[in-house]
C-alpha cells in the first residue's frame, strides 16, 4: 500500500521479499478476497485493499493509543480520577486543598462535578466516577463505604454581631435573628428541621438558599445569619465572619464511597489515604475543636 513492491517493503521491515510475498497470500486467504494486482512496476492494490487498510490504519492507530495508556500507567503517568461530590464539599475542600494532592501525584487529571446524594450514589453504583463523598447512610447497592468522618455544623454570623460574645449557640438562640437557610429537602436542612420538631421550636424562614455557598455570601454581606459545613469556609471568608458550634451539636457522618464491583484503580486509594491525612475540620473563630477522625 505504502511501497508499491514487496521488495521495497521487506527492506522497510528487514525481512525476505518472499516472506512479505508468502504473508501477503497468507492474508488474502484469510480475508476471503485479493488485496494486490501484480503488475510490472509493482503491486496495485485492488479497490477492497484500500477500503481495508483505512479500518487496518484505524486499528493499528488505537492499538498504539493502548501501548501508550499501558505504560503511561506503568510509569504512574496520566492517571484519571472521576469523583462525584455534594457541592459543599466542592466548593470547599477541593477548592482549598486539591491542588496539593495534583503536587504530590504529578500528571493526573481529576473530574471533579457537583451533585445530590442519589446521583452521587447512582453514578458510583453505576461506576460512571470512581469516588463518591457523600453523607451517610448509603442505600444504593454494589458501593462500599471506604471512610467516613464525623461532621457537626456551625452558626455563623458577621464579624461584631450579638452572637460572638456566646461560647456555644443553641437553636432557641437562631430564632432571634435573620435566620438563612438551605431550601428544604436538602440534607443539612432535613436534619436542622428535625431539631427544630423535637425542641418544639418553630422558624420562620425569610430567605432560602440553594448551596452553602450562597448562605456563607449572604451572610458575609450582612443578610443574617445561617447554619452550615464548617468546610466550605475559606480564609477570606472568616475576615468577614465568625463561626461557633450549635449547642447541642447537629452532626452527620461524611463518607467516601467507591464501586464495590471493580478493584479500586491504585490513584483512586492514594486519593482515599491523602483524603484521610489531610482533611482536617477549618479553624472556628469563637472556639477550639478537635480534628477530625476518619473511620474504616
């Protein structure tokens, strides 16, 4: 196809023109028809030789597409890693501290995307991503829980506000203020509400946000004040606000999830043991807590 003749193709390859000319036939009895006219300048490749070699250039093209994957991963060398995230915790821990892992572990792409419990469970049931961080409990089947980690929420408030001379709030103590809260349904707000019922206290909520995120904005430009993951705070929003642990604690557990059908690829557990090192609960302006523990 490339040289014309047998001759100048077994030079290309280093081998005899009649091995070339032997593998040549052997071929043409395998695909059932005659892949060269033999002329007196050379070989002419018949019209299904050349609709055959566009699907042989295509193979060949993907097959060195998989040598190179191979010994990319050999040599620890652009590994991929899908995880799916509640969006809290996109916004504050991969935000703040990713770039770290990517430091240690050179060469690696992440996919990081937001989304609800039942579509981080459905997308690691289904083995779309590779990690799921969710909350606990996990009812999906064919996932494992790797770790988990206690959570507790925080109120937080704009920096000089009444609340900062307390050492512990209370939820009677959100019923005097402006309270922002995450629209119903979602977990963090379930379990507030639920609170709420077993106090017999009733809110009145003005202002419904989406995301912690949005509440953590509001709140930073003195809309009230709001109760979320202490985690999506970043350095620069703590100039603008305080945070201090509810009394008694509303707490939750966070889990990292994988596929339990597949062994996990070796970039996904070096993922789960950096997570386990370096996730550590954000410093709180109006008190001291203890890091964080992960379990197995």
């Amino acid at each position: 196809m490339i040289h014309g003749s047998a001759t100048h193709a077994a030079l290309d390859v280093n081998i005899t023109q009649s091995a070339v000319s032997r593998t040549l036939k052997e071929f043409e009895e395998i695909v059932g028809f005659r892949l060269f006219d033999r002329e007196r300048t050379g070989l002419r490749p018949t019209r299904e030789a050349q609709q055959l070699f566009k699907d042989v250039k295509r193979a060949h093209s993907a097959f060195a597409d998989v040598r190179q994957s191979a010994q990319s991963i050999q040599n620890k060398e652009g590994r991929q890693l899908r995880i799916a995230a509640l969006a809290v915790y996109v916004d504050g821990f991969a935000s703040r501290c990713l770039s770290s892992f990517l430091t240690k572990y050179p060469g690696t792409k992440i996919r990081l995307i937001a989304a609800s419990k039942p579509e981080i469970e459905k997308l690691v049931a289904t083995e779309q991503v590779d990690l799921g961080i969710t909350t606990l409990p996990v009812t999906a089947e064919q996932i494992v829980v790797r770790k988990s980690l206690k959570r507790s929420a925080v109120c937080i408030f704009p920096n000089g506000h009444p609340l900062s001379s307390k050492e512990g709030i209370t939820l009677s103590d959100l019923l005097n203020y402006p309270l922002i809260q995450l629209v119903s349904g979602s977990p963090l707000r379930t379990l507030m509400d639920s609170k709420f019922f077993d106090l017999g206290l009733q809110t009145i909520t003005d202002l419904e946000m989406e995301t912690q995120r949005a509440i953590v904005n509001m709140v930073g430009t003195g809309g009230g004040i709001g109760v979320i993951d202490p985690d999506i705070l970043s350095d620069q929003d703590r100039m603008q606000i305080s945070s201090c642990p509810l009394t008694p604690s509303l707490d939750w557990s966070v889990a990292l999830i994988r596929p339990s059908r597949t062994t996990p690829l070796q970039i996904a557990e070096e993922f789960l043991d950096w997570m386990s090192e370096n996730w550590t609960e954000p410093v709180f302006t109006n008190s001291t807590v203890p890091a964080p523990h992960w379990q197995s």
